[in-house]
C-alpha cells in the first residue's frame, strides 16, 4: 500500500519537476533576451536617437518572470540554501523528520506568498492597474505570469513533501534525503570545472554528480 | 566553532545590559532574545534559509501586530521582484556563467604569466592577479575559485612552490571577487539599504587596491621560502612576446571597459552596463569559437537557478522586514544601540565580529539579505555612511569565504587538489592572507575617507 503511494507521489513529483525545469531554462532564456533588449535599448537611445521608454518596467518584468519560474527548478537542483552544517552531524532517525520540516516550512511560507500574489492579480485584474510607461502594460500580465511561477513551485513543495513523507515512513529515509539535501562542495566545483571544460584532466571532482537523479 | 562562541558571547552581553537595566528596552530584550533563539533553531534545523525568514515573519506578525499585514504580501514580494536594480544581478550573473564557458580564464593566466614572472614569489602573484581580474567580470567566487584553480593548479606540478602558498593565494585571489566592482554583494545591499550602486562600485576601488597591495606584501615577504628564487641569468622574455600576451588580455580588457567604463563614465546604470557586458561576453565566445546552443543553454539554467536562489530568500527577508518595521523593530533596535553605553566604534566592532562569525557557516548573499534590513539602521543611527558600511560588508563577506575552518572556497581548491595533501595546507596557507584582509578592514574603519573620497569627488 505505502509503497504504491509512493510511486503515486513519485511519479506526480516527476511530472511536476519536469514542468518545472522546462520553466527554469525558460527563465534563464528570458533573462538572455532582456540582456539584448536593454542593450539594444541603451544603443538606440544613444546613436539612433530613440528608445522603448519602458526597459525599466519591461525588465523588471522579466525579472519577476525570472525569479518565480525558476523556483521550482532551484528546488529540484537542491540549490535552494539550506544550512546544514548542524543537521549532517545528527543521527538519521533525527535528520530526516529534520528535513521534512523544513520543507514544510517552505510549503507554509511559500503558500502564502502564493495567497498574495494571487490576490495582487485579482486586484490588478478589479482596478484595471497599468505601469506608468508609455506602454500601459496591464498589471495583471506580468503578476499573473509571476503568480503561476509561484503557484507552481507550490504544488511540487506539496508533492514532494509527500513523497517524503511516505518515503521515510516506509523505512526509507535516505531517499528522502537525497532528493532533498544541500548541493555539496563537491558539487558545486564539479559543475563550475564542467563549464570550463577541465573535467576530462581532473576526472576525481565529479563525484557526486548524477547521483541523486 | 568561534561563530557559535561569538554569538554566545554577544547574547550574554545582552542578557548582562539587561540585568543591569542599561538602556531603556528591558522588554524588549526579552523579545530581540526569543527572536534570536527562534532564528538559530531555525536555522540550526536546516530550514530553508528563505523559509525560515519568512515564517518568522509570519509568526511575528500573527504574534504581535494587530493589523492584518498579510494582505500585503504580495505587493511586498512583488517589489523586489520586478526592481529594475535587481535585474542587474541576473544580468551579471549570466555574464558570469558565459565567461566561465567562453575559454577566457587559460589565456588571462598565461598573459598575466608573462607580466609577472620576474617579481619574487612569481606565479603566486599570478594567482592573485588572475583571479582578481577574472573575478571583476565573474559573479560567484566559488566558481571563481574553481575556474582559476583549474587552470592555475597544473602550472605549479613538479616545480618547488610551497603548495600551502599557492592554495593560499588562489583562495585570497577568489575572495577578491564581489570587492572588486562590479560585485553582486553591492546591488543586493543597494537595492536593501536605497543606496546608490554607482557610488557602492566607486568606492570599492581604494579598498579594492589597498587588499590587493596587501595580498603582494604578503607575497613578497613569504617568497623566499615559499617561491623558488627567479635565476637571474634567465634571458628576460622579449618585449614582442610580452606585447603578443597582450593580445590574450584583451577580451577580458575590453569587457571590464565596457562594463566599468560604462558605470563609472555615467553613461549607463549598472543594469544597462551588465546587459551590455552580456552581449559583450556572447560576442567573445563566438569569436573563440565555444558559443553554441548548448553553451548558452547551460549558462541560462544556471543563471536562472542561482536567481531564484538569492529571490527566494529575498522573498522571506521582505516579509520579515515588512512585519519589522510595521512593528518599529529597527527603530527601537537603533534606538538601543545608540543608548548603550558603548562609542560607536566599539559597536562597529561587534557588528564586524558578529559578521565574521556568521560568515562561517553562512552564505554570502543570505548573510547580507538576512542582516542588513535589521542592522542598517543602526549603523546609520551610529552615524556611520552607508556607502561606507556597504564596502565593510562586502569585506566581511569576502573574508568569511576564506575563513578556515569552513570557507567554502577553501574546499573547493582542496576538492581540485592532485597531490593529496591535507586540508590544513589549505587553512594554514590561506591564514595570512586572511589576516592582512581584516586588517585592511580594520584600516579602513580607521580611514573611511579610502574609500568615501572617490564617490565625493566624482559627485
């Protein structure tokens, strides 16, 4: 029974976490296009003599676009800071219902910053707010882009909370903790020397990596 | 280890001043108390730094105001999120992973190689200068750390370097990277504290120049046992291949010009400047020939991964502050700091301990993001210029990467390490350059005017 709803909970966590890495490179690709856009911009105004007028709501946008979208993605890369130079110390059966709190702080706060932005939306959408810029964006647009971010990063705290749930109630801690521990040092340096390039002469730094997927 | 005594320490100071009824808020230190002990348990637990900030706002606001402050949460979360400052911190953070990826590091060691070769101590100042540059245009000091250490690390194999030396001075030179502008540490604490990143970066350059004068000191006085001696009869490389280096130098050249030369010559805000130093990074790599999709790909994950990283915890520090200042918290901190019976440089004092202690197991940003709303005011009451402590904290910051026996970048460099040495090579290599850089925050509380001359005279 526990073992089916964990495949349950497991597989809707995936689909969830799937949504929400699709999400995280969209960000990141919006944060390239507002580098174009405000370069662009800063060009135009200086040799072409016109300009959008509106980089700073525009961006801002972007930006809130960036943060929220991202967030669920964070989380399942475990880059979500955490301080667990305490909690590493402790015995297992203390650790893991550790860990379970603290993702279910994150599910209380998260939800009412879910609550707000929803709200915010609903009140853009009733007063019919526009920015101040030339374009007259409409509120709602960008807060409810933002909003869906947040709303999804939400449900898979929720899930993946479950899974956890029913994960170290069966026996199974660990796995509870390898999908939710802090990025390592380790870690950390072998993606920094993946980027450079540098991996194939210093094939010792990848430890670690692949092995929470 | 010396965090947790610090902090002990500081809370029985509190605990005695309340006993000894100095200073009107007795209730209050009962509450600062029971807000401090929620906030280490909090964190001691393992929660999720932004969590934690957040659902302290939350049960503070439930406990102690009567307004019904959470129907402004969004619009206090919404804030930050779509600040035109901010932006600035993806934006360089992107530039950052392009970089990384663009090739740029191997080159800028060679080139600096050849400038610096003579001096005593040799490739050790390499080290420093290399990083220091690289992390100008790079935002994170632990891939600052790991880039230079790659490339740095196979030039010392078989030569008669001390290797706690050039652990040391790579670590140093990674530390070096959020002080030199344009750093990330400085738009977050403009955008907290309202004040103006420009004149952050302008002022960050005489301390920027004093730490990295240090750094050589240090260098040159440890060089004879640490560096072999340079042979004297080495023929001195040519003028034409020295000239030659400089053609590597010049995309990281160009892109600092583009970046600070914007921001410093007024013409761009520091966001416009990161946009173009983008553009300017995706340029370079096309001509090095690494721009491909999968390229750009990843340094957009990236980026938007560590974005949401610093959102999530700028989040909680929002509606914490929110909750704060509807309740007068700062104020009232202010207003009992100012009324103990210390001179302001006295609390600077702590408040520079308090920081050193914390950076040992805390994360940059989140150290900064978590403590500036609360500490800021009071040190404005102390009457100290907020330009001014935002340096002092980057400083601080900087020095807790490096601080032994939990910099994060320290075991980054060991992580690299081929030659299976123990760790204390690292803590005791980097130990005097973590010296001389608290002593250069020292002199700097001693001169402000180091740092505080250039933004007044560029006004």
């Amino acid at each position: 029974m526990l073992d089916r709803m964990i495949v349950a909970a497991a597989l809707c966590r995936r689909l969830v976490a799937r949504l929400g890495t699709f999400m995280g490179y969209a960000a990141g690709w919006g944060f390239i296009l507002c580098a174009a856009f405000i370069t662009f911009d800063v060009l135009a105004r200086r040799f072409l003599g016109f300009s959008s007028q509106s980089t700073t709501e525009l961006t801002g946008y972007a930006l809130a676009f960036g943060i929220s979208w991202a967030l669920a993605h964070t989380l399942t890369s475990r880059a979500h800071v955490r301080i667990d130079v305490l909690i590493n110390f402790l015995p297992a059966k203390i650790r893991y219902p550790m860990h379970l709190l603290s993702l279910a702080a994150l599910a209380v706060f998260v939800g009412f910053v879910a609550k707000g932005a929803w709200d915010l939306v609903d009140e853009s959408l009733l007063f019919g707010a526009t920015d101040i810029s030339v374009l007259r964006t409409p509120l709602w647009i960008p807060q409810g882009l933002w909003t869906f971010g947040i709303l999804v990063f939400l449900v898979l705290i929720l899930l993946m909370l479950a899974e956890s749930t029913l994960l170290v109630l069966a026996g199974r801690g660990s796995e509870a903790e390898a999908l939710l521990h802090q990025r390592t040092y380790d870690e950390e340096a072998a993606e920094a020397l993946e980027a450079v390039g540098a991996l194939d002469t210093l094939p010792g730094a990848a430890i670690d990596k692949g092995a929470t997927t | 280890m010396i965090a947790i005594v610090f902090l002990l320490v500081l809370v029985g100071l509190m605990v005695a001043m309340s006993f000894l009824g100095i200073g009107p808020g007795n209730l209050l230190i009962g509450e600062v108390l029971l807000l401090v002990g929620l906030f280490l348990l909090f964190f001691g637990a393992g929660i999720y730094i932004g969590a934690a900030l957040g659902v302290l706002g939350l049960i503070i606001g439930f406990a102690f105001s009567d307004r019904p402050f959470w129907t402004f949460i969004g619009q206090t979360v919404w804030n930050p999120s779509s600040s035109f400052v901010l932006v600035a911190v993806p934006l360089f953070l992107l530039m950052g992973e392009i970089l990384l990826r663009a090739g740029l590091s191997d080159r800028l060691y060679k080139a600096l190689n050849v400038w610096l070769d003579r001096l005593p101590g040799g490739l050790l100042h390499t080290n420093i200068a290399a990083s220091g540059v690289f992390s100008a245009i790079s935002g994170s000091s632990v891939a600052t750390a790991a880039t230079m250490g790659s490339v740095a690390l196979p030039f010392f194999k078989g030569t008669r370097y001390d290797p706690k030396m050039v652990l040391g001075s790579l670590a140093a030179g990674g530390a070096l990277g959020n002080l030199i502008p344009p750093g990330i540490t400085f738009i977050i604490y403009g955008l907290i504290t309202e004040t103006s990143v420009g004149a952050l970066y302008l002022a960050a350059v005489g301390p920027s120049i004093l730490v990295v004068i240090l750094f050589i000191l240090v260098i040159l006085w440890k060089a004879k046992t640490a560096a072999p001696l340079a042979d004297p009869d080495t023929p001195r490389l040519p003028l034409s291949v020295k000239l030659r280096s400089l053609v590597d130098l010049a995309p990281t050249a160009i892109l600092i010009l583009i970046v600070l030369g914007t921001i410093y010559g007024g013409l761009a805000t520091a966001t416009e400047s990161a946009a173009l130093g983008v553009i300017g990074a995706i340029v370079f790599a096309a001509i090095e020939g690494r721009l491909s999709f999968k390229m750009l790909n990843d340094s957009a994950e990236a980026t938007a991964r560590n974005t949401a990283l610093i959102g999530l915890i700028l989040f909680g520090a929002y509606v914490l502050n929110y909750v704060f200042v509807g309740l007068g918290v700062p104020q009232a901190l202010a207003k009992l700091v100012g009324e103990m019976p210390l001179p302001p440089w006295a609390v600077m004092l702590l408040i520079i301990g308090f920081y050193l202690a914390l950076g040992t197991f805390m994360e940059g940003f989140s150290m900064v993001i978590t403590t500036i709303p609360v500490i800021f005011p009071v040190v404005v009451a102390l009457g100290y210029d907020p330009v001014w402590f935002g340096v002092i904290v980057t400083m601080l910051v900087e020095i807790a990467l490096i601080s032994p026996p939990d910099g994060t970048v320290l075991y980054v460099l060991q992580g690299m390490r081929r030659d299976g040495g123990p760790i204390t090579d690292v803590f005791s290599g980097v130990i005097p350059f973590f010296l001389v850089y608290i002593l250069g925050v020292l002199i700097l509380m001693w001169f402000p005017q180091l740092a505080l001359w250039l933004p007044k005279v560029a006004q």
